[in-house]
C-alpha cells in the first residue's frame, strides 16, 4: 500500500518545490552583487556587510529579541496556568468567559487585537513603546501556549500526581517534581511558538509600538513596502537560516528523546 | 486558595487586555470623531457622577454603522474580503490536497522528513514568505525574465499588484494549514478500504472519490476553516501582493486608522469584522467538538 507512486512522487516534488522555491530564491539573490535585485550580477556578501552597519536594523532587532524573550516567558506561565484551569478546575462561575477567552485571540483577525488594545493603553494613558508591546504579545501568545498545554495534559495520567500527594508530597512538590516534568515537552514547545509568534508580527505591534520602540518586522515591513531591497534579502537570509538550523535541531533532540524513552520503556518491561 | 489564585492570575489578565479592550473598541464605535486627543467623543467624565454618565450614554449612535452603509467603499470590502477568502480556500484545498496524499502514501521512514518540510515554513517569519514572492511576480521578476527566456511570452505578463498575487500569496503562506490536517486524516486511514472496494468492482478513481474523500472529510473540512477565517482579515498579503486594485477589510480597517485617523469608523469596521466571522468559527468549533467525540 505504502509505496511510492508516479502520481504520488510528481505531487509531492512540484508542492515541496512550491513551498521552497521561493526561499531558495531569496537566499541565492542575497548573494547577489547588484543593487537590481532581480538581474545577477556575480558573487558578492556585499548586501550583509551593508546590513550589520545598518544600526537601524540592528537596534530594532534587539528591540525584538527583548520583547520575544520577555513576553514568550510570561506567556508561557500565564499560558500553562490557563491550560491548568482549563483541564483541572473544574466548575466555576464565569468558566465559559474564561475559556471563550483563551480561544478568542487564535481566531481573532490581528487588525482587531492590535486596534483594541491600543485604544485600551491610550485610554489608560500608557506610554507606548516596548512595554506596550510586550503585554500585547504576550496576551495572544498565552492562548496558543494554553491550548499546546492542555492537549498534553488532558493525556495526563493523574494517578501519577495522586500517587507523589499520597507519598507526602505538597501539592507544589508535586507539580514541580511529577506533573512539570512529564508536561515540559509541551512546556517548552509552548514557549518556542510564542517567542517565533512575537519574532513574526508585524499587525500587532505596529498598533502598540510607539516612537521610542520599533521592532524588526516593522522595519522590514517600511522598507519593502517600496519593493524588494537587497538589503532584506540578506536578512530574510540569516532569518531563515536561524530558524531552519532551530528547528532541525529541536526535531533531532525530540527524536533523541523519544528513542531513549522507549528503550527505557523496553527495558523496564524486560525486568 | 492557592486554586482561586490560579484561576484568577490568567483569568484577570485576559479580562484587562482582552475583553476590556474590545469593549472599547464597541464603545468607541458607537461615538463620533472629533478634533480632540482621544480623536473622538464622547468620553466619560466620572466627576460628573449620575449627570455625566447619562450624558455620556446619551451621546453613543449608531452614526458610524449607517456611514459604512452609505458609503459603498465598505460594503465592497467586506464581500471581496469573503470572495477573495473562498476562492483562496478552494485553491489551497486543490494545492494541498495531493500533497497531504502523496506524504500519507509516502514510505514510512520518509514521512518525519516530509511532516519537518511542511513545519519549517511555518516557523519562518510570515512577512518574508510574503516577501519572497515579490521578487518573483513582478515584471522584471524571476518569472517573468524565465518565461521570456522560454519564449512562451514576448511581453511581461503583469502579476504583482493584482488579485492573482493575492491568491499565490495566501494558498503560499497557509498551505501547511491546509495540509497538515488532511495528512493526519488520510494517514489514519485503513489501507484495506481501499482494496475492499477495489475487490467489489471500483475504478482506482471512483474508489478514491467513493472512500478516500469521505474519510478525509472531517480533515478537509478543519484544513478549509483554518485558511478561511484568518484569510478574511489578511492585512499583509493584500497590502504587499494585491496593490490598489486589491479590496480587503484588514487593509480598509488599518488605512482608516493610520491614514484616515478616523478611530470611530475604523472601530465600526472592526466590530462587523467580527460579527462577520462569528458564523465560520461557531461552525469549525462545532466540527472540532464531533472530531473530538468521534475520537474519543
């Protein structure tokens, strides 16, 4: 049944060839010696050397990484706490709000998120700039946080958890030493999702930011809105190559784990 | 205790940067622009106790909503927004269909590579992805400049700045949406169905349309819902790909705002956004409900 055929082979060559055609395109021209970015003109790292002096570029990625990291982590605390409530708590009152707001932002449009939340720090009187985009990031990356969680622990034995309580564990011994563990893979894939989703936005942020703060997609964005640069070629470039190398590196570390795991499982059966 | 603190840390917080903001948004909608900083009024003069709060209720219309009835600037945005969403989402169907289906037939040790070949463009910044195919499409793009070395055209076809691009960019950018729930519908698909109905007298074809479609439904149905909903508010793709000619809701919304500062109607716009895609996400949270009872 599972063999390779015709039809299959030439559908999964053009799509495969569609998703990274593109990309493969933009890092070739990156290297490109020409300020035409569409006509090659010979081999150059000229376009990389132009774009680390650039501090502009360098300023607002900072500004990025900062807000990535800050807000991924409280995203990830809120986000795990919600997926808690979600699964564990039970009944309460206003638990439809609660969960109606932890689904809400993965389909809201981002034009509304970034609107209404800068018509709330406006009217509170918050100073925009990184701050401000900071508790934007992290309210709607809390919600793909939580649903990451809750579906690991919905699949939660919690016997586990009785057993550490039973044994004399507190009830945050127990979370820390039986539940955290066993939920960290989704933990930490939580975390990876919410820091690329505030590496990536581009709507969001341009309605929280403020003068005092720029973040690289807006950057980027007010740059190739006159058209393609070879300048963001060569950081579309460095960008891709960091999340590919990321991302390979991870699917290794959780196959690693995964085999491990179950030769540990084998080898518990055999005793 | 400790119980109550949980729920209340996450709870409070998207009660204040969630629900609160959008009731602003609502309130916002409803009271007019003025040359004033906050850009409109009324606003609510607490010190005013009873009298200023009634006042202020008194002064919220529906001003705004009748404007983007009266103006047709608006009602054309919104149908092209869905139009360009259906279209956009039949196309990533046909797309991404075959290739969900060829990686569910692919040999088994392959199929971790294919799933990792579809994520990764998912972890790439969705602005460069949008990006990379401005180079391609315009008239001096790589297309063009390969057609012309083919010989199939002699002139350069026009593609940038035009409905086409929007399509190309959104079936681009959503496809492993698209495929990613059809692969794990098909991949859990019993393969003997297939020689059963074979057996019974079926083409190849009419076994495929009578046995793997159905079953992929559910896939189908979950891949379509998640490339149409955040379609009809696509602010980026519009913007880069699609030009003037290019009517969307998500950039009508953002020009009014930034350009027009007219915070009123660029509210009003927002609240009809949502009541617009009420329908499609009540109708995929209750697909999800069955998939998750018929798994469960």
């Amino acid at each position: 049944m599972r063999r390779l055929t015709w039809f299959n082979a030439t559908s999964l060559t053009f799509g495969f060839a569609f998703l990274y055609l593109p990309m493969v395109l933009l890092v070739i021209y990156s290297f490109n010696e020409s300020k035409l970015v569409t006509v090659w003109a010979g081999f150059s790292t000229r376009w990389y050397g132009e774009l680390l002096r650039n501090e502009a570029f360098l300023d607002a990625a900072w500004v990025t990484i900062q807000v990535a990291f800050v807000s991924s982590t409280i995203a990830t605390i809120l986000g795990t706490m919600g997926a808690y409530v979600i699964v564990r708590a039970g009944r309460f009152t206003g638990r439809t709000l609660f969960s109606g707001m932890i689904y809400a932002p993965l389909v809201m449009p981002e034009v509304i998120t970034g609107l209404s939340l800068l018509l709330l720090f406006i009217g509170i009187g918050l100073d925009r700039g990184m701050f401000t985009i900071i508790l934007a990031h992290t309210t709607f990356s809390m919600c793909y946080v939580s649903v990451v969680v809750s579906s690991r622990l919905v699949t939660f034995d919690r016997s586990l958890e009785e057993a550490a309580l039973d044994l004399g564990c507190s009830p945050m011994q127990a979370f820390r030493l039986v539940t955290l563990p066993i939920i960290a893979p989704a933990v930490v894939a939580g975390w990876l999702l919410a820091f690329t989703l505030s590496l990536d936005d581009l709507v969001i942020a341009s309605f929280t930011a403020g003068p005092s703060a720029t973040t690289l997609p807006i950057k980027i964005w007010s740059s190739i809105r006159l058209g393609v640069s070879p300048e963001i070629n060569a950081l579309s470039t460095l960008l891709i190559a960091v999340v590919s190398v990321g991302v390979i590196a991870a699917s290794i570390v959780t196959k690693r784990s995964a085999l491990r795991q179950e030769a540990e499982e084998r080898a518990a059966e055999r005793t | 205790m400790r119980r109550a603190v949980l729920i209340l840390v996450p709870y409070l917080w998207l009660l204040a940067l969630f629900l609160v903001p959008f009731i602003i948004v609502l309130k916002i909608s409803l009271s007019d622009i003025a040359l004033a900083i906050p850009p409109y009024t009324p606003t609510l003069d607490l010190s005013e106790g009873w009298a200023g709060i009634k006042a202020f209720f008194g002064a919220l219309d529906f001003e705004n909503f009748w404007f983007l009835t009266t103006d047709d600037l608006y009602w054309k945005a919104y149908l092209s927004s869905v139009q360009i969403a259906i279209i956009a989402t039949l196309l990533t169907l046909l797309v991404g269909y075959p290739i969900a289906y060829g990686m569910a037939n692919a040999p088994d040790h392959w199929r971790p590579t294919l799933m990792l070949l579809v994520i990764l463009p998912f972890w790439t910044s969705f602005l460069i992805r949008v990006y990379s195919w401005m180079g391609i499409l315009s008239n001096e793009g790589y297309l063009n400049q390969f057609l012309l070395w083919t010989g199939l055209i002699s002139e350069p076809l026009t593609i940038l700045n035009t409905p086409i691009a929007v399509y190309i960019g959104i079936v681009y950018t959503y496809l492993p949406f698209m495929i990613l729930p059809i692969y794990a519908a098909l991949e859990r698909m019993d393969g003997s169905l297939l020689e059963a109905a074979e057996d019974l007298g079926c083409s190849r074809l009419s076994a495929f349309w009578l046995v793997t479609i159905p079953l992929s439904r559910n896939g189908i149905i979950a891949g379509c819902f998640l490339v149409f909903i955040p379609t009809i508010g696509e602010f980026v793709i519009p913007s880069l790909l699609g030009g003037s000619q290019t009517l969307m809701i998500g950039k009508v919304l953002w020009e009014e705002f930034f350009n027009n500062r007219d915070w009123p109607v660029a509210s009003a716009v927002a609240v009809i956004l949502l009541l617009i895609l009420i329908i499609p996400i009540i109708l995929f949270q209750r697909n999800e409900q069955k998939n998750r009872e018929a798994d469960g």
